[in-house]
C-alpha cells in the first residue's frame, strides 16, 4: 500500500520545506508500527528544486483476522476465504487513511512548531497513488477531487494486461496536482476521500466516526455537492450516523454562510448606532446591548454562584473572554458546531500564548446543541445567548433534551430577542429579523410561555430579567430566563449518582 506526497520549490521557497511541515526528515527512512502493521516514511528525492515523501503502509492481513481487526464494511465479517487472500496489503484503503492520520497527524492539523508560518502557506503538490478502489469508477474520482481544487489524472486498471478484453478492474491509478491548497488540506482531502472512493472500513464504524469527519471535512465537506455519497460512504451506509453527520453539516453550512455568523453577532440591525443621551447638556455614550447583554449574563451567574460554567453556542468567543477575566470562574467551556467560530474564538483569546494557569481554566470544544453530549455533563451553569432563535422551531425539543434533560446544570441562562421591540430599530424594515438566519423572533409572552413549559418538564424554576430599556409598551430589546434546578430534582439527581 502506498502513496507519494511531492513539493516543488524555489531557492526562497524550497521543496524540503515539506519536511517540516510532514515533521520527517529527510535524511532518515522511519517506520511506525499501527494495529494494521508497519508504515514507513521514506525520502525518494530532496532537493531545493523537488522533495518527495513516500509513506508505505505493510499489512499484514493474516494477523489481522487472527486479532480479529479483519473485518469488512460496517464491521460485517468477510467470506472466510477473502480474510486470507484480499487487497489490503497492495490497495489504499482506509487503513492508509487511518495511517495517514497516525504518521502525519501534525500536518494534518496544521502545526507546524519549528516553522509557524508554514502550514498555512499554499504548496505546488502532486500526489500519486498507484492503487486505489474505486466504486464508481474515474468519473466519480473526478467529482470528488476536483470541486476542491485538484488537477485529477485517473487512469483505469486492467484486469490483466496480458488479457485486455477482460476489462478493467475497479482499481485505478490516481494522479492529484495544485497548486493552491495547503499541505494541511490535501491529507485531510485523502483521508477522507479514500475510504470513500474504496467504499469500506476495515474497523468498526462508531459514533465517533462523526466527529472524525467533520474534523477533516472541515472548510470543504459542507458545501461539496456529493456531500451525501461522501458522508453515507465513510460512515459505512450507517443511516443514524449518516443522518447525524447531515444534520450537523447543515447546521455549520448555515452558521458560515455569511461571513457575520462568526462576526459580532449582536442581536441588533447591522450598523446598529450607538444609543447617546444628554447629559448636562453633553452627549454621553451608552453601553451597547451586546456589552449589557454580558453584564446581564455575568451578574446572573454570579448570584448562582456558578465556579464552572459552559458557554453554548459561544461563536467568536466574547463571552468566555469575559468569563476568562473574572477569576470567580474555575473552568469555562465554549460549545459551538462551527470549527470556523472556535477558531475566532481561538484566536481572539490568544490560546496558543495564554499562559498554562489561565489555560487550564478554559477549553473550546466542537458539538451540535441538537444532541446529547456527555462532555457537557457536570457543570455549575450553562448560558444559551442569543442562540435559541438560530434553530428551526421543531428542533428545539432537542436542544431542550440535550441541555436540560442530559446535561442538566444547576442554572441556564437563556436570552433572546424581543421581538415587540423591533419597532424601535429605525432601520430595521418591518416584518423582517434582526439578523438574518435567525429562525423565529418571539414576543415577551411566547417566550414566557416556552421557558416555563422547559422548566416543568424537567425539574427548574424560571425567573425573567429585562435586558436593555424596559419600555412600558414594547418591553426590552432583549429577553433572560434563569432557569435554576429545583431541590427535589437536584436531590434526586444526587440519589440517582449515589
């Protein structure tokens, strides 16, 4: 099994550049032992003008029926005759893409320690497989490669060269070249796009698969028009997992399609001016709405008592950033489905220069409020700001499920907008949202009326807090519920864990 990954380069760029971002060097042949057997990096050429790495994957098909990892799509055991005698040891597969990850696992993430700025710097590549199963032959190779970039050569495999009448194969040899994608992209293009075009998993298809997708489909999965072939073929044709991965590919595709989701999202028009009033015969500047909105939120935790604290649906990072200033908060979590906002967010809060005290206190992490997550479990509050309104109305029950039946917090803080006062936003035209992908708007009432139906269904009190001016006729431009857990539920919960 075997694949090659080549640079081309220039006395300023060079080629070998490759090698630190693939953190190989050159001069050494390396081999890393896998459960499927033994992978070697090898340096077939480098030079300034040309650089060549060549990861060749030794399987061992026999021991890996005798340690039962022999297994064919979805898990399904093979005919006890093809355990023996298949192409795993000679066609790249899935287990060349779970090599690929384990040996180049830095490249794939884009680090790079010794040289930072190389990951993110476009690279003239070629990579050639020789061998490579392909259900659905050249043209469906072609549909998959080249949306995202790729000059593709794909030539077709005989049956037997010595016999062409028999046809060709379902092999083909698989040529890929650009010049405009980072070294970081194209591997996690091939590990996914191998064990697609093989269309099997050598391993059990688990629930974590997804999470592995969305990873490496992440900046090109979402919006590839064979999104479904690609999601149902690497999760195996595993519909509750493929429907899964769809649903939170949606729901990413719709927090990036406009360049504002992960921009200041603050539940006001765009260009929302400033509010002013005079003061002594000056002009003095008030605090925005979102700046209120945070005092709000703060101020609510703060008489919970909350040390540990999640952030759901936390975007750019502007709560957890003031969470992250106030050292009554032990631990803070921002939760969001787009890995495009947590690497705002990332950014924002300087996490690669943070020092390792104020790092332990915050971790960002990638999830979908539409399902369970076990992760989110055990924590003192969670804050819902300006989130709720950014589902579809039927998948609230969801969230609802999620937040508060599984992960259960002592206290949720959920604020939303107002939708009584729109009127007092002169450049919002009426009937419209304050923001584009928002879903729903609700009035003081239908809000009330949600917040206290959660709060009974699952054991909370509610209490609601005006956000912003409370206007006697419209009421304020934002909306809090604090939902607190009862004693009889929290005593119960406590029962339950004992």
């Amino acid at each position: 099994m075997f694949l090659t990954i080549t640079a081309t380069g220039t006395p300023e760029r060079p080629a070998t550049d490759l090698g630190f971002l693939l953190h190989k060097h050159p001069d050494n042949a390396q081999a890393f032992s896998t459960s499927y057997g033994t992978a070697h990096v090898i340096y077939p050429e480098a030079s300034v003008e040309r650089c060549t790495a060549a990861l060749l994957l030794e399987v061992d098909a026999v021991a890996l029926v005798r340690r039962g990892k022999g297994k064919g799509r979805g898990g399904a055991p093979d005919a006890a005759l093809a355990q023996y005698v298949n192409d795993r040891p000679y066609a790249a597969s899935s287990l060349l893409a779970v090599a690929l990850s384990a040996v180049f696992s830095s490249a794939m993430k884009g680090q790079c320690n010794a040289r930072p700025e190389l990951p993110a710097r476009p690279l003239p590549l070629r990579v050639e497989v020789p061998a490579l199963p392909a259900r659905g032959g050249a043209d469906l190779v072609r549909e998959l490669f080249e949306p995202l970039g790729w000059t593709v050569t794909v030539e077709a495999v005989a049956l037997d060269a010595e016999f062409p009448e028999w046809g060709d194969s379902r092999y083909v040899r698989l040529v890929l070249e650009s010049a405009r994608l980072t070294l970081s992209e194209a591997l996690r293009h091939l590990y996914v796009l191998l064990p697609v075009l093989d269309d099997a998993k050598h391993y059990w298809v688990s629930s974590d698969e997804v999470d592995k997708l969305l990873r490496a489909g992440e900046g090109w999965l979402p919006d590839h028009q064979e999104q479904k072939l690609i999601t149902s073929r690497y999760l195996s044709r595993r519909w509750s997992l493929t429907r899964e991965a769809l649903e939170r590919l949606e729901l990413v595709r719709l927090a990036e399609a406009d360049d504002s989701a992960v921009e200041e999202i603050d539940n006001a028009v765009a260009e929302e001016p400033e509010d002013t009033e005079a003061v002594d015969g000056a002009q003095e500047r008030t605090v925005s709405l979102a700046v209120q909105r945070r005092d709000a939120i703060l101020a609510a935790l703060h008489a919970s008592g909350a040390a540990r604290v999640l952030d759901l649906g936390c975007g750019q990072g502007q709560l957890v950033q003031a969470l992250l200033k106030d050292t009554r908060f032990d631990e803070i979590v921002g939760v969001d489905v787009s890995m495009r906002a947590l690497t705002v967010a990332s950014r924002r809060l300087k996490l690669d220069r943070m020092g390792e005290r104020q790092s332990a206190r915050v971790k960002l992490i990638q999830g979908s409020l539409a399902y369970t997550d076990k992760r989110l479990k055990g924590y003192d509050a969670a804050v819902l700001s300006e989130v709720i309104e950014h589902l579809d109305v039927p998948r609230l029950p969801a969230l609802e499920y999620a937040v508060f039946g599984s992960a259960r917090p002592k206290t949720v803080l959920v604020t939303t907008p107002n939708v009584e006062y729109n009127v007092r936003w002169e450049t919002l035209p009426a009937g419209h949202s304050r923001h584009g992908d928002h879903r729903f708007e609700w009035t003081r009432e239908e809000f009330r009326a949600w917040a206290v139906r959660v709060a009974q269904r699952h054991g909370y009190g509610v209490e609601f807090t005006p956000v912003g001016p409370d206007e006697p006729e419209v009421g304020p431009p934002t909306q809090m519920a604090t939902f607190t857990i009862t004693t009889a539920a929290l005593t119960a919960k406590e029962e339950k864990a004992a």
